[in-house]
C-alpha cells in the first residue's frame, strides 16, 4: 500500500500531451464543414422548421383563440429570416455555384449554366461533388475514430475492436451501408443535387419564372414554372412523354423524366421525398426501438407482472391487423391536428412505432432476459447499484446490437408501408412528395412511354430496402460471429416487410 | 490496515457472532400468478457465523446453499425468519439503510464467465462499487480530549463511532494533527483542516486537495495488486484474461468497499483444477490480511475440508448437520453427512469406511417429504418396529414403491416413465405388473424362478413377485398392488405410508446437540430409543455382505 498517487490523464490531458493528430483532425473538420456552411444551415432549418410548424399546430390545437397567429407569424418570421440567412451562408458546392438551369439559343450556346456547360453535365458535376463530399466527410469522421485509437485510446482492444473489424470486412454490409449512405445524402441534400428545388417544383410553382428561347417567336421568353411543367407533363404518348435522361422543351433537364399533369421533375420529387420517407422511418423505429428497449430491459430485469403486462399489451396491438388500423387511422385523424404535421407524417410515424413495437421488443426480450441472468448484473444489485443505471449499464450495451440489427430491417418495412398507404391514398397528403404518390401517379402508365414514373420509384424503393437490411445483416455477422454462413433468420431475421 | 483491524478486533469478538440466522426461509414462487407450489428452496435454517471465521456450506446441487448464500447478502428476500448483521436484522432494511449495509457484505460468484461485464474494462469493473457509493466519504473522526460536541464540515462527514474513519483529527496539542487511513492514497498533507473551538463544541471544517476520482483509481490499482494482478491490467477487458485471473477479479471487485462479510459463492468449482489452489490460498491470505469473515459455499467436500473452519451440511432447504470441520469429517453424526462423505474417496486408507450409494434422486423442493427431509432415500431410516427386523432387500422394495408412488402423485407423469427413470431401465414396463415384478424379486425379474411365460397370469406374477418378500411385509404390499392396478394410487400410497412410516417420515427432527464442541446433527436417530447413525450404517453393511 505506497502513499503515491498514481495519476491518471484524463482524455483531455492526454490530448493536450500529444496535440499534433487531434489539432490535424479537427482542422480538417472544420475545413470541411465550413464547405457546406450553407447545406448545414439548410437542412438545419428544415429539420427545426418542421418541428416548430407542428408546435404551431398543435399550439394552435390545443391553445385555439386569438393568441394562435402572433405565435404563428412569430415561428414564420422565424423561420422565413432563418432560411434567408442559412441561403446567405457559402457553400462550395451548390445550386447557385454550380447552376443547371438555363436555355439554348440556336447556335447552340447554353446560357445561364455553370461555365456555359450542358445542363446534365452540370447538374452530373455538382451530384458527383456532393457526393464526393459526403463520402470524403465520412472517411475523415472514420480517420478521426483511428487517430483516437491509436493515439488517445487507453485500453489496447476493445470488445468493439473486433465488431468493426468484422463489418469492415463484411462486404453484403459494406454494400447495405453504401446504399444507406447514397439514400441518407439524397435525402440529407435533396435541395443541392435536384435538378430544380422543392419550392419551384412543386410547393410553389406558380410563384417562380424560368427563361427560355423561343424558336417560334426566336426570342428568350419567360414563362411560369406552373404553366412549363404543364405542357410538359409525360402522359404516356410519344409527343407528350419526357421520360429518362431528357430534355423538355423548355431545355430544362430530367433525369428520371417528368411525372404526370402537372409534370413535376421526378428526380426533384424522389430526391425531397427520401427526407419524407427518411423521417417517417428514423422516427417510426425511433419510437419503436425506444419502446422496446425500454420495456424490453424492464420486464427482463423485474419479469412477473411487469412482463405479463407488457405481453397482454402487444398480444392486444398484434391481434389487431396493422394495416387496417393503420388507414383508419389516418381517416380519423385527416382533420384533426396530429393529422396535419407534416402533412400526415407524424401521425404516421407514431402508428408505425406502435404498430412495429410488439415484434421489436419480442424480439429484444429473448436477448434481455438472457442479460439479466449474467451475474455480473446479480453483483450490480449486490454493491446497490440503482436499476435504472444497472439497466443502462449492464444490460443496455447487449441488446443495443440487436436494436441496431431489428432497427434497420424494419426500417424498410416503414418505407414500403408509407408508400404502400401512401399510394392508397390514405398516408401522406400532397404537396408533400411520396415514393408511393409517384407509384400510383404512374400506375396507369406502365405499360406506355412513361413507364419511368412508376418503374423508378418502385426500383428504388426496393434498392433501399434491400440496402438496410443488408446493413443489418452485416451488423448481425459483426455482432455474432457464430452466426455467419449458417441462418440465423429464425433468431434475429426481422426483415423488412409491408405493414 | 491490519495493524488497526488487530486493534479492533478484540473488543469486536465480545459483541457475539457477525451473522446469526433464525428460523430463515426462501421461497421462490416461479409459477406464475396462479399460487403454485413454491419452491422451498431454503425452509427454515439457523446458525451463526463468527467474526474471521469460514464457514463451509456443503450440499448437492438444489440444496439450497447458493439460495441460502444469496439470501444472506440480499440479493434474494427473505420469505420469513432473520439475519442478523451485528446485530441489526438486515432483511427488514430497504432503501438508504440497505444500500449502507451492503458495503459490509459482499459475494464472489461462482462463474468468473458471467461475473464480469465483458463490455467494461478491469478498472471500471472494480471502481464502479466505489462509484455506487460515492466512495470515499472522507468519514472525519475527531479526536477530543476535553469531549466536547463535534460538528463537521466541508469536504468531510462525520464518522460513525465503529467505523474506521478516513481522516483523523487529533486535538490534543497546539496544533491539530491529522492522520489519514491507509486505504486512501493521499497523504495528510492534502487533507487541509481548520478547527474553530468553543466552550462546549469544536467545528471542524476539512478541505481536501485530492480528487475522489483520483483515489478510486488508486484503490482499483492498489486491489488489484492485492489480489495479485498488475496495474496495467486496468484497462483490459476481462476477454484478455483467463479464468483465475478473472475471478481475482472478481474478488477484487468484492473487496473494493471493505466489507467485513464476504460470500464465496463456488468461487473456484469454474476454474482448472491448477488454479484452484492458487485462489484458494488467495482467499485465505485475504482473510487474515483484512480480518474478513467467510461463507463458503461448495459442492465438493475436500476443498471445504482445508479452507472452513465449520461445515455446514445442506440438504433441501435444512442444515442436517453442522461443526468444527475436522471433526465432523473423522466422525459425521448425521445420515446424510455420512452418506455423502462415504461417496468421497478416503484419503486415509488404513480408514475403512464402505461406500454407501443413494437411491434417487432428492425430491423436488416444490413438496418436500414431511418429516426429515432426507427419509425418502435415507439408507438407515428408522423402521416401524414391526419392520425392523425384515431383510434389507424387503425394505429396499418398500422404499422403491413409495418412492415411485410418491413421484406420480408429484407430478402427472405417467408411473411408468418414472419407475423406468427410477430403476435406470432403457426399455420394459408393459403395465403396473412389470413395475411390481421389477421392484421386488431380487432380480428383477421372474425369469430365474421358473414361472412358465404361460402361467404368467398378473395374480401370479404378483404373487412370484412378493414371493422373495418377508412375509411380514406380503400382505400390506399385495393389497397396495391391487389398488393401484384398480387405478387408486393414491390409496394405494396411503397404505403404504401408513403401514411403514417411521417417526422420519412423519415428524421433523430436532437439531440434536452431538458433540462437545456445540455440532449438532438433524436426524431422529440422536433419540435415546434409537441407534446410533454409525451402528446402523454398520448393520447395514454388514447385512450387505
Ligand atoms: S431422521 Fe430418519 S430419515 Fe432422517 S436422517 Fe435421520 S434416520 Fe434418516
């Protein structure tokens, strides 16, 4: 027993010693957020913009009276300056550097595009950047995570050491987690890497003018996005068709086609319909995981009643069919507030968390009670630790991993629910773009020129779908080595499917 | 530190035993909500521990020791009955008090595997009991020559009058001198200590200039070194170590709080037979290095026979036996105790005690047998008198009946699939008839008596059967058989108990005082009327040959 104190460095102190990988680090962080300052402030914006506008509603719901429209017009004003000081903020790549929209005169000279270049070559250089930049951001977030196990880190392996370096070398995840990647940076820079914008294409489209040359009159004109959009609108004949990879008459350029009257650009639709689908998913299985994990650790640490409760409840939510609730749901609730926020998104998001809880935390269960028979959770309770740190700390970091695996299976079944119901007519309500609008905007067209516009989203849909659960799969093989090769699906296999 | 446990210690010893246990039960009730059966798996036992002392607690698995064990340090609620921790009876604490009073007893699991959160490192593993209890809490005993009334305040608490304290505050002189317990890594010069003395009342006021984080991960280095790892151990994870050295862990984890009563649950029953040793002797340096008391709880008896000072003997939820180790190892008094000690090889071979294997297997202790809870499968359970002279293969089928009865009536199982189960049988039993005929000739089966295989009626199979019975016994046994094949089991049962029931299957014994040193055994055999454990086992054996 020596009278010294040892001491220990704290990370920061450990910092401080060897300054030089941390300050290069964090350097280059902010080199690179400082290149998409303005895509940051943006989706900031939308993100609390979308919040406060519900808290507006449901403000206005539950307060009604006369006190509603100072609020609503203080959160607008709010947000309108928000918006206009997030559009003042630089940004490397951009719509307003790298512009795609402009006209041709006949001599074949494009105007208004960035160095004069075609449009989809410009609207091709600025998706590659954003996407360059995306990826290039996540290596540098990953280098960071190196640098502190090899400079900083105290413990020379960590159980976790060996999870990362299965995923890393689990290539039907590595695929499963690019997919996520390119669908969360779709969704994340829907406004950068449109052809048009989300205002110009669809919520307002009368309010916005484009130029373009023309021949008729062989002069540049304006014309108002609405009545542009209208005359080119695919509806399945060869003349009134812009489908894959065209141009429209007004030299403005789509991707993936137009879709029906009144001929919005699909690529712009898809690309702010992932935040759509994004959010309804993250926040439907945010709800649901939270709820299972939750439960999950209760009824595995104190079982008995507390169990059976819970058992009653989801038999009860599990007895009843999904769908069903789930549509009459959003018919009750059409007119009433929750009904409202984000266009219905909400309150489909909540159905879905309830809706997928059951089967979550049945599956959580088997895994939690296995915890809280380890005796080390036995020794927590014999030194007095609380339950609630004991759950957090012993029980928590085993079932995580099979939070994160059920997470992104069912996240997909999220996603093909919301179009599903959307497609019914019953989920998200226009102008709101959804995958599952544009499915059945195009139903009728499928066998036409105009194919495009039920095909792609449809595809997609199943891509990213696909994508998550491979993602899962990785994180299962990563988690549970034992588990690769054989099948597993009857343990740990909640895959994806309709709600 | 042992220098002032020595000091403790004398006056401690004088307040009694540090554990006592009165008339304890656990009950689990694992059946759900509809009131089933409990499991009595501890059903009403006392003894005492005394202060530095080991006590073994021996039995086979489903005693009931490790619930016992459990129930000692808290971790399972008593049903009824008390445990007394100096004195204080413990199962009542809850909240704050319970929380305080688990700093003085600890355990030590059996599985180093499940002991030890594989997510978290040695160092935080070890602290976070410390962290729990905010340790330390830099307890201030002053040192007051004139007694006056103390108050403390700053960084410091007041210390409990029978508590080593961290700081000491001595006042006697000029200048306050300040000592500071060995266990916290700081020196008394951190300790910054102002003193305002009135008449009839002194404040302290104590600031320290070392960080409660900064001992904790002195007191985990320092553990860990008491238990012999090494420092840099702190920031492995337990999947780097191997069994022993995780269960050092363990114990280190145990120690952190300085409990006077630690639980060692199995602690070596998981690891290879060559670190066991190690461990043990760990075990026993700790103890007299911190002055700790011991509960050991073990399945084989040759290790409790070097590390206890006193073995307990467990058997369903009852202490059968209980005394100093040697002695009750050179001459156990109760059945059970001899029963299992003759199962042992003896490691003195001029010692001839003869083996002795137990029918069955222990009941469940769902419903445990009425009276002794060993009489279904004691070898010398006492006979009614009338019985008491019939032979040893008449008694054994008797008992097999009973035994096979008594499992149906357990559980709604059919009879067959337990006699099988019971006489080790792969294949056989037609019917109750092949059971009879099994369970009574004396071997097994009528083939050797010559009973034609068309003769074979089921009256006269019966009566082939009972034929190598005594005679006394044939006639209660025919009429049991005919109730059962007339499908009355349970009246069958009833005539059996009532024709062959001893006081051991209908009265609990009491725990007879055996031996000078204060044994006491469990067992109806320590009446005067009846015979000794050792002269029945002797007839028994000798009647074997
Ligand atoms: S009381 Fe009877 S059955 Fe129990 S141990 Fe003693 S002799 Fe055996």
């Amino acid at each position: 027993m020596s009278k010294t104190v040892t001491q220990t460095k704290s990370l920061g102190e450990r910092i401080l010693a060897q300054p030089g990988p941390a300050l290069v680090w964090v350097l280059g962080l902010l080199l690179l957020c400082a290149l998409e300052m303005g895509a940051i402030a943006e989706m900031t914006v939308a993100i609390v913009g979308g919040l406060a506008s519900s808290f507006a509603a449901v403000a206005t719901a539950v307060l009604g009276g006369p006190v509603m429209p100072s609020i609503a017009g203080t959160i607008a004003g709010g947000l309108e300056s928000a918006t206009t000081i997030a559009a003042g903020l630089p940004d490397l790549v951009s719509r307003s550097v790298i512009p795609n929209q402009g006209y041709q005169t006949p001599d074949g000279v494009w105007h208004g595009t960035f160095l004069g270049l075609e449009p989809k070559y410009a609207w091709l250089l600025r998706v590659a950047l954003v996407y360059g930049y995306i990826f290039v951001f996540l290596w540098w977030l990953w280098r960071g995570y190196r640098a502190y196990v090899d400079h900083y880190r105290t413990a020379d392996w960590t159980p976790r050491d060996d999870m990362v370096r299965r995923l890393r070398s689990h290539s039907w995840g590595k695929f499963g987690l690019v997919v996520v990647i390119c669908f969360v940076g779709m969704a994340m820079f829907a406004p950068t890497i449109s052809p048009s914008t989300g205002e110009q294409n669809m919520y307002n489209m009368n309010a916005y003018d484009i130029q373009y040359y023309n021949s008729d009159a062989g002069s540049v004109e304006e014309i108002s996005v609405l009545q542009a959009n209208f005359q080119s609108a695919s509806q399945g004949s060869g003349s009134q068709n812009v489908g894959l990879w065209q141009y429209d008459d007004f030299d403005r350029f789509h991707p993936f086609g137009t879709l029906t009257s009144p001929g919005q650009d699909l690529f712009t639709f898809m690309a702010y319909g992932a935040r759509i689908s994004l959010l309804v998913g993250s926040v439907a299985i945010g709800i649901a995981l939270a709820l299972a994990a939750g439960l999950g650790m209760i009824t595995a640490y104190y079982k008995g009643l507390a169990d059976l409760t819970v058992v009653f409840v989801s038999d009860t939510i599990q007895s009843l069919p999904s769908l069903l609730v789930l549509m009459l749901a959003s018919m009750v609730f059409s007119h009433h507030w929750l009904g409202k926020i984000y266009n219905g998104g909400l309150l489909l998001a909540v159905m879905f968390g309830i809706v997928y809880f059951p089967n979550m935390w049945r599956s959580i269960r088997g895994p939690a009670l296995q915890v809280a028979e380890e005796e080390w959770v036995d020794a927590a309770k014999s030194y007095g630790q609380r339950s609630s740190t004991t759950m957090r700390k012993h029980m928590l970091p085993y079932i995580l991993g099979y939070l994160l695996i059920y997470g992104s299976m069912s996240i997909g079944g999220v996603i093909i629910g919301t179009a599903g119901l959307t497609f019914l007519g019953f989920g998200i309500n226009p102008p709101i773009p959804e995958w599952g609008r544009a499915i059945s905007m195009g139903q009728a067209y499928v066998t036409t020129p105009a194919w495009h516009i039920s095909l792609l989203p449809g595809l997609l849909i199943v891509v990213v779908v696909t994508g998550f659960n491979a993602l899962g799969d990785g994180i299962r093989d990563a988690m549970d080595p034992e588990s690769e090769g054989e099948d597993t699906s009857a343990g740990v296999g909640a895959t994806g499917g309709g709600a | 530190m042992s220098e002032l446990l020595e000091e403790d210690s004398p006056t401690r010893t004088d307040d009694g035993p540090l554990v006592e246990v009165n008339g304890l039960k656990t009950y689990y009730d694992t059946g759900g909500l509809f009131g089933s059966n409990p499991v009595k798996a501890v059903d009403g036992v006392d003894f005492a521990i005394d202060r530095g002392e080991t006590l073994g607690l021996v039995g086979e698995s489903g005693s009931g020791k490790t619930t016992l064990g459990r129930t000692l340090v808290q971790l399972e609620s008593a049903t009824e009955g008390e445990v007394l921790f100096d004195g204080t009876d413990v199962t009542t604490l809850s909240g704050s008090d319970l929380k305080n009073w688990r700093r003085e007893a600890q355990i030590v699991f059996q599985d180093p595997e499940s002991s030890l959160n594989h997510r978290m490192t040695i160092g935080e593993i070890i602290r976070e009991p410390l962290d729990v209890h905010g340790w330390p809490n830099f307890s201030v005993a002053v040192n007051d020559p004139d007694d006056r009334s103390v108050s403390v305040s700053g960084d410091g608490t007041r210390a409990e009058p029978n508590d080593a304290a961290d700081i000491t505050v001595e006042l006697a002189g000029a200048a306050p001198t300040i000592a500071v317990r060995d266990a916290l890594a700081m020196t008394a010069d951190s300790v910054d200590v102002s003193v305002s003395e009135q008449s009839s009342s002194v404040s302290v006021s104590v600031s320290v200039a070392v960080s409660k984080d900064q001992l904790r991960r002195a007191r985990v280095r320092e553990l860990l070194e008491t238990v012999g790892l090494r420092e840099e151990h702190y920031y492995r994870y337990p999947h780097q170590f191997s069994g022993g050295q995780r269960q050092r862990v363990g114990i280190a984890r145990s120690l952190a709080l300085e409990p006077e009563f630690v639980v060692l649950d199995e602690p070596v029953s998981a690891l290879d037979v060559s670190v066991q040793a190690k461990i043990l002797n760990l075990l026993d340096d700790l103890q007299s290095e911190f002055g700790l008391t011991y509960l050991f709880i073990a399945h084989d008896l040759s290790v409790v026979r070097h590390i206890c000072d006193r073995v307990a003997v467990m058997y369903l939820g009852h202490i059968m036996e209980i005394g100093e180790t040697e002695e009750l190892f050179q001459n156990p008094e109760n059945p059970y105790t001899y029963s299992l000690l003759s199962a042992i090889p003896e490691p003195d071979p001029t010692a001839d005690r003869e083996r002795v294997t137990l029918r069955g297997t222990p009941p469940s202790p769902r419903d445990p047998p009425s009276g002794c809870p060993f009489s279904t499968r004691c070898p010398v359970k006492i006979r009614p008198k009338e019985f008491r002279d019939v032979d040893e293969h008449t008694w054994e089928s008797v008992e097999t009946l009973r035994e096979i009865l008594r499992e149906r009536e357990d559980r709604e199982m059919g009879v067959r699939d337990h006699a099988k189960a019971l006489l080790g049988l792969e294949t056989g039993f037609e019917d109750f008839v092949d059971v009879a005929e099994e369970v009574f000739t004396r071997n097994g089966s009528l083939d050797a008596k010559g009973v034609e295989t068309a003769e074979r009626t089921d009256a006269a199979r019966i009566d082939g059967a009972l034929d190598d019975v005594d005679p006394v016994a044939r006639e209660p046994l025919k009429e049991a058989i005919e109730l059962v094949l007339a499908d009355k089991e349970t009246q069958a049962h009833e005539l059996l108990i009532e024709t062959f029931e001893s006081d051991c299957g209908e009265q609990s014994p009491e725990h007879h005082t055996v031996s000078d040193s204060g044994r006491t055994s469990y067992c109806h055999r320590h009446r005067t009327e009846f015979d000794d454990t050792a002269v029945a086992f002797d007839d028994l054996l000798s009647s074997a040959e």
